[in-house]
C-alpha cells in the first residue's frame, strides 16, 4: 500500500500519567447515546480500573496524542539537518509548549528559496520504532517530513521521504489510521479529510478489541450484569474460537498485498466477534519456492500460520496464546515472560541447543531470541520486528504449505482473511476487481485480470466508479483515438458519479487539454482541485491549460496557490517563473482575456 511506511509508527505513544490503584467500586455517570454504541474506553476504567491502567501504558495504549509538556520532556525536542540528495534543510523546534517541524530549501549564495512550518498537532507511535508527527491544515490530516527514531534516538525523514521530498501534504488516509488510533473520523472516498472532530478517541482503545461498549455499560448500571459474569453485551477475545480471535488481530497485524474494503463496507465498520472477511478482504499473490515470503512488516498473521507451533496445535495456537493485550513486559522481563509462553506447550528438554550455548545468551534461555530473531525492515530505516514463524534455525525453509494456498476455484490470489468452511469460495467481483487493481500497481501480470473483471462488471455495475477508472485505465492501455475517446467517457460518467481520486480527474482533464478541448479541462481540473485540493498535478495541469488559453494571469495565480500548498514543489515554482516572464511584455495590456 502507498502509505505501508507510515504504518509501522502508528503504534503508540502517549506516556500519559495514571493512577496504579487496583479495582475498586466506583459510581459513574451514564455515557452520552452515541450513533454506533462506542461509549470511550474512560467508561470502562470505572469498573476495570487496574485493567484499564495495564493497557494505557502498553504499546497500543499510547498509540497516539496530543503533544504534551510531559512527551517534550521525553523527546529531544530539538533538531536540524541537511539532506543534500534533495538540498532541503529541516527542524524540530518548541515554542511556548508547542512541536513545530520546519523545511526549507537554499540556493547558491545561501538565500532561502522557500520556508515552510507547521505545529504537530497529534504524535503517532509508543517508540517501539519511532514516533511520527502528523499536522491538521483545514479539515486534512498530513504526516510531517521528519519522524523521531528509537534506536538512534534522533529525528530523520520519516519513511517514504528519501526519495521523494513530499512537504507537509502527504495524506493520512483511512487504511492507515483505523489501525492506530482509536476510533477516527476520516471522510469515506476522500483521502485525506477527516470530520470533526477527527478523532472521538486518540489512542487504540478497549472497544477496538471488544467492540462498542455503551450497552454493556448501561447493563452494569442496571445491575442486570456484574463485572465477572458471562454477557453478550459485550466481546471477550479470550472466549471467541482460536480463529475468530484472531480476527481482531488480524485486522490491524496482517496487510497481505491487497486490503480491499467489501462492497458498501467502510473500514470504520468491522467489530470483534465477527469474522473480518465480512469488512476486509486480505489477499496475496501466491507464493513461490522462487519468491517466497520475505517482509515482516505487518505480516504477523500469516508468518504465524507459517510456524510448526501453529501447524502442531491444529490452529489451535492464536495471537493471544503468547500476547494478552492488556500487558506489555518491559524489555529486560520480554524473555523470560514469552520463555513461560512457550513452556505451556514446551518442556526444558524440548530445545536440542546445548545447555551450555543456551546459557551463553544474553539474557540466557532467550527462546524468543533465538526463535523469533528481529530482523531489519527494509522499507523503513532503523526499524526491525521479530520473526513470528517462529523458526527452530534462521535458515529453516519454508514448510510445503507455504507454497499450496492457492485453491483450483481462486488459482492466483491467496485469500489470507478466508473463513475456514469457505475456503473454496471465491470473493466477488467487485473485491477481486480491486485486489487486482491494487496488486497491480507492483505486479503489471495482474493488469489483464483487472482489466477482464471491469469488462465483466461493465453490464451489471455501468455505475460502480471502480468500474468506470479499471475501463478506463483498460482503454488508455490501448492507445488508439477510440481508447482515448473511451477513456474520456469513462471518465466523465466515473466523475458525474462523484469520483474523488485524483488520477481520475488527471487523466481526464490531461485528455481534454491534448484534444484542444480547453474549455471542458479547466470545468474538469477545477472540480478535481474541488474534491482533491492536495494534489499538486491537478494545479500544474490547470496552469498548462490557461497558457495554452493565453490566459499568463490566471496560470500564474493557480501555480502561486499551488506553492501555497506545495512550496517544495521546485517544478512549480519553475513554472511560474517561465509564466511570468512570458507575461511580462504583457503588462497593463488592455487586452480582455478568454
């Protein structure tokens, strides 16, 4: 996925102070009625007090906050450097209790060419990795360009942007964010744009595992229920079957290559105790004993369907087998916490190691170090995560499995999300349609099978705007004049059906511009610059359009709002320097525009 680097920091963070008291009997006022039953995970504190102060200093507890005194006292809160390989300067800076982040770029002689800053509204990861920085302009939530590194305790270019300087007007969108902050509120379709407030609940929460709790909480205070007894007003992980269990996990810990919302779902929609098949599709290219599975990053699902522990247990073995949710071991107690995990199943005589080596580690009888080694993920710089197949040597091959998952009714995806009885069941149209499009932004083999599934939903869904961009992109491949006539149709009905992609309104309006049709590209760009406006090509598309109109002062007033949005964009500001000294002779010319 195009953000997949963000995801790694969005963890926790947070270090919010609690109180260490234990249970204890508590009065608390009824929740407000919410829309979809989630009442706040403040609610269930009152009766799961020492629970509840467990989880908040976990990982996913501090998933995410506000910048606080106490979080600048923890951080180096101040920082600058160069990256020359794009000659961009960039700072970290406090300012009356507030984190700003700063980028700017030099020319020769040492003048600023540009300066751009921005206060750090949220901060999103615990430190596991790194924390990141995001910033709110309007009602858009971007990442920062400069991300906070655990292990070298010092701020650099968060993931993504070492190749590509992309400002303060990288989106956060809606894949990313459900998996690390409590309940968000982005906008369905508009990467990018969240409601207000945009998040009900900050950090990962009780009700994102055991769903949305108001109806429990008004069963305590009806005293129809205790705080032990059995209930279905509420989903305890710990009593679903293995699998479903897993589920919860696996919405967050499991990506595959494509992640694909079912028809009408929205990713907000999933809730514990369902299977999240039912929400999300996750699938995956085969693998191969050529190119067999090779990242960690967000795979821990399927690695640990890999391992002989999980294969031994018949499936038995969940995430929550080695991992309660509630707690989270320091690292000096990690080993001897996850050692205990494996003694369930394990005895002292199970590991063929010689004592003697075993005790040589550090600390000793480490299984975890041994059988879950951390390696470095490659996608994102100073980052690692350990290695759930769970291996007996780190060059254990993979088992034969690995290499079956395919099934004679879906021969060239894996179907990772699968409900076990369904194995043989295909996903529909609409979901295969996406996962090829999104596979095949990487695997260009998966392109004709995206383009058949558009060709064949054509008829029944003429509509669907998914349809209509996989027609479209089908005809461009073509590259004839009835392609790009059919290309331009396509289009056009995708954005009468209130498309808000970019690449839609790119395309488009990049057509009507080739075909001289100028009048219909600046209707086009301009609705895109509507339901897009962080998009920087829609911008330079609609100044092309007005050069070629001899329209210099409309060209230059759009590429000089696209700089206000995008000052790191050196292609822009070339633009307007080219616009404005054309215009130049111009000047106090009477001359109406078209």
């Amino acid at each position: 996925m195009r953000t997949i680097g963000l995801l790694l920091f969005l963890v926790s963070v947070g270090a919010a102070s609690h109180s260490k008291t234990g249970e204890r009997k508590v009065s608390f006022d009824r929740p407000a009625l919410s829309a979809d039953g989630y009442t706040g995970s403040k609610a269930c504190a009152a009766c799961h007090r020492s629970i509840y102060n467990a989880f908040s200093r976990t990982d996913m507890g501090r998933s995410m906050s506000t910048v606080t005194p106490l979080i600048l006292s923890e951080l180096p809160n101040s920082a600058a450097f160069f990256d020359a390989s794009q000659n961009r300067h960039f700072s970290v800076s406090v300012r009356e209790a507030q984190l700003y982040q700063s980028e700017w770029e030099t020319d020769a002689d040492g003048n600023e060419v540009f300066r751009e800053t921005q206060r750090v509204e949220w901060l999103i990861g615990a430190g596991a990795n790194g924390i990141g920085a995001l910033v709110r302009r309007g009602n858009q939530v971007f990442e920062a360009p400069v991300t906070f590194y655990s292990k070298t305790r010092a701020w650099a270019l968060s993931p993504g942007y070492e190749d590509a300087d992309r400002g303060f007007s990288r989106p956060i969108d809606a894949p990313c964010i459900v998996c690390h902050s409590g309940r968000p509120n982005p906008v369905g379709g508009a990467t990018g744009q969240f409601r207000e407030p945009p998040f009900e609940e900050l950090a990962i929460g009780c009700e994102n595992c055991h769903g949305p709790g108001e109806a429990h909480v008004r069963e305590m205070q009806e005293g129809t229920s205790t705080a032990d007894s059995a209930t279905s007003s509420i989903v305890n992980p710990g009593k679903l079957s293995p699998w479903l269990a897993d589920n919860v996990c696996m919405s967050c810990h499991q990506t595959g290559d494509a992640r694909v919302l079912q028809p009408g779902k929205h990713f907000q929609d999933f809730r514990p105790g369902q299977p999240l098949d039912h929400t999300i599709a996750l699938l995956m290219a085969p693998p191969t004993r050529e190119s067999p599975p090779r990242s960690d990053l967000i795979q821990q699902y399927f690695s640990m369907t890999l391992s002989s522990c999980y294969r031994g247990s018949g499936r038995k073995l969940s995430c929550i087998t080695c991992h309660d949710p509630h707690v989270q071991p320091s690292p000096a107690d990690a080993p001897a916490y996850y050692r205990a995990k494996c003694m369930l199943c394990h005895t002292d005589t199970s590991c063929t190691a010689p004592v003697v080596k075993r005790q040589q580690t550090n600390p000793p009888d480490n299984c975890v170090g041994c059988h879950m080694p951390k390696r470095d993920v490659t996608e994102i710089s100073h980052a690692s995560l350990a290695n759930h197949r769970i291996v007996a040597t780190p060059d254990e091959p993979f088992p034969d499995v690995t290499f079956q998952l395919a099934t004679p009714s879906l021969p060239d995806l894996v179907h990772v999300s699968v409900i076990p009885n369904e194995r043989d069941a295909v996903p529909s149209p609409p979901t295969l349609l996406q996962a090829y499009g999104q596979l095949g932004t990487e695997r260009r083999e998966y392109l004709p099978r995206y383009f058949d599934v558009a060709k064949q939903l054509e008829a029944s869904q003429p509509n669907n705007t998914e349809v209509l961009e996989a027609l479209a992109a089908r005809a461009l491949q073509e590259k004839t004049p009835d392609g790009n006539r059919n290309a331009i149709e396509y289009l056009s009905r995708a954005i009468e059906q209130g498309a808000t992609k970019a690449w839609d309104f790119e395309e488009l309006g990049a057509h009507l511009l080739r075909t001289h049709k100028f009048l219909e590209a600046e209707a086009c760009l301009q609705k895109g610059i509507h339901r897009a406006p962080y998009d920087a090509k829609l911008y330079s598309l609609l100044a092309e359009g007005y050069v070629a109109m001899n329209r210099p002062r409309e060209a230059a007033a759009t590429l000089m709002q696209a700089l206000q949005l995008f000052p790191q964009m050196d292609l822009l500001r070339a633009f307007l320097n080219q616009v404005e000294q054309k215009s130049l002779p111009q000047q106090g010319s009477s001359r109406p525009q078209r």
